[in-house]
C-alpha cells in the first residue's frame, strides 16, 4: 500500500512556490474568459503563462491527458478536454489546472461564469466555493479525513446539491496524486488522522442535482447523470496545528473578477 509522503518545512515552501505560479496562471486565465472566446485558447494561455514563469503544466500528458488544462463546461464535472467550443453568455465552466516547479506540483481549480448565469448556478458556485473553505478549515492536525469530507458533504447536501463520490481529493506536492485520498463526504471522526507534514487537495465537486455521474468514452469527461450544472473548487493545503496552510491562492482570480464587476 503507498504510504503518505509526509513534508518538510522547506518543501511545503517550495510547494508553495509553485502554486503561487498556478495561482498567477489561474487569474490569466480569469483576464481572458468572456463569450466569443474558445476554451483551446484558455489552455494555450495557461500553458505559455506556466512555462514562462519556469514551470511546466503539471497535467499535460499525465496518465496520457492531452491538455495542459481541464476545462469543464456546464454539466462537466471535471477532466473535459479544452476545445473549439466558443464561450457563450450563460456558460459556466470550471478550469482545473497543475504546475510543477522545482519538481515539486500544486494542483488547484476555480469554477468560472461567462456573463449572466442563472440563480441555481450562483448559489451552485457560492455553496461549493463556501464547501471548500469548510472543508479547509477541519485540515488541522489531530483531525481526521472524515472530518472535512463530513464539514462539505454536509455544507452541500443542506443546499440542496449533490455531493460526487467517485472523484475525490488526494495528496500532492512530490506527485501530482499522492495519498492520502481526500473524500467530499465521510463521518466526523472517521478515517486517517491528519498530521503536521501532510499536504492535500481539498477539492469540492458539487452538483446543482443528483449526485451522480457519468464517465464519456473519451476516457476522462465526467458529467452529471441529469444534466444539471457541476462546480469545482480546489486548493493546496498543508496541514497543521490550529489553522489549515493554504498553499494556493484565489487571491489574482478575485482581483480579476472584482475589476471585470466594477
């Protein structure tokens, strides 16, 4: 059984690091969505904007993934394929994105609206971005895994929204996926307990309906089973005493949006 890679001060530094390229990447990206703009151009961006700041896309060619992004549109969950696709007022659509700098990886994703979207969307995306920020504050050492899938599932489901349970976070920092898994759901108390060292990806995938989902034959889209909207939101986060360590940031993608909403 792989065992969890526990990290030094000095590597959850150099985690950061990279993740501050990602999170610059993640507020390039925000610049750049608006209708009439295709979701291959939002990939190629990020690609040049990661490989110009020293790193490299952390997903391309993982596991054979073709892109440098995951772009999830409407009823995608997560790992939709950047294409031709030209954004439209309405669309919601979730950018899912990793880097590697120094051979170390962070991994983090924002779920974006294109002009006006619809209520159910807007409290969607509120309620899953609040998961996340719930589910980052149980990642304190003594706590364990079930706390924090227990703070989002139960976030989510009081909303009204279904929780996905064949995706989960994961460990991160010396490879992309590490262990341990991180769940959207679980019992307070339950699971493995977390400890000084441990670096995660807290990763709510929330749909505006059912909670389950379908995988396409492209071997890595995942949509909701009824078609309903899907958010995603992520972070790095390392663990520790009292107060969650979050190694990525949203902090570029608000500067963005509060000036695009001026």
């Amino acid at each position: 059984m792989p065992k969890i890679h526990y990290k030094s001060a000095e590597e959850i530094e150099l985690i950061r690091a990279s993740a501050v390229v990602l999170g610059k990447a993640h507020g390039e990206i925000a610049k750049m969505i608006a209708p009439g703009v295709r979701t291959i151009e939002l990939n190629n961006l990020a690609e040049t904007f990661i490989r110009d700041n020293g790193g490299i896309p952390a997903f391309l060619n993982y596991g054979g993934f073709p892109y440098s992004l995951c772009i999830s549109l409407n009823n995608q969950v997560v790992h939709g394929f950047p294409s031709d696709y030209v954004l439209k007022d309405g669309d919601l659509l979730s950018v899912d994105a990793g880097v590697i700098l120094n051979n170390y990886y962070a991994d983090s994703a924002f779920t974006y609206s294109v002009g006006e979207v619809d209520e159910l969307t807007k409290k969607l995306m509120r309620v899953t971005r609040e998961c996340l920020d719930l589910g980052i504050a149980k990642a304190v050492v003594g706590n364990r895994i079930g706390d924090i899938g227990y703070a989002v599932q139960e976030h989510a489901e009081k909303n009204g929204f279904g929780v996905v349970k064949e995706l989960v976070g994961h460990g991160v920092g010396l490879n992309l996926h590490e262990k341990p898994e991180v769940p959207n759901y679980g019992k307070r108390g339950s699971g493995i307990k977390l400890e000084e060292g441990m670096v995660i990806a807290i990763e709510p995938m929330i749909n505006g309906g059912r909670a389950g989902v379908k995988f396409w034959d492209d071997g890595w889209t995942v949509s909701t089973i009824d078609g309903k909207p899907s958010a995603h939101y992520e972070h790095t986060v390392a663990v520790k005493k009292g107060k969650a360590d979050v190694l990525s940031t949203f902090e570029y993608v608000d500067n963005v949006l509060k000036e695009k909403n001026q």
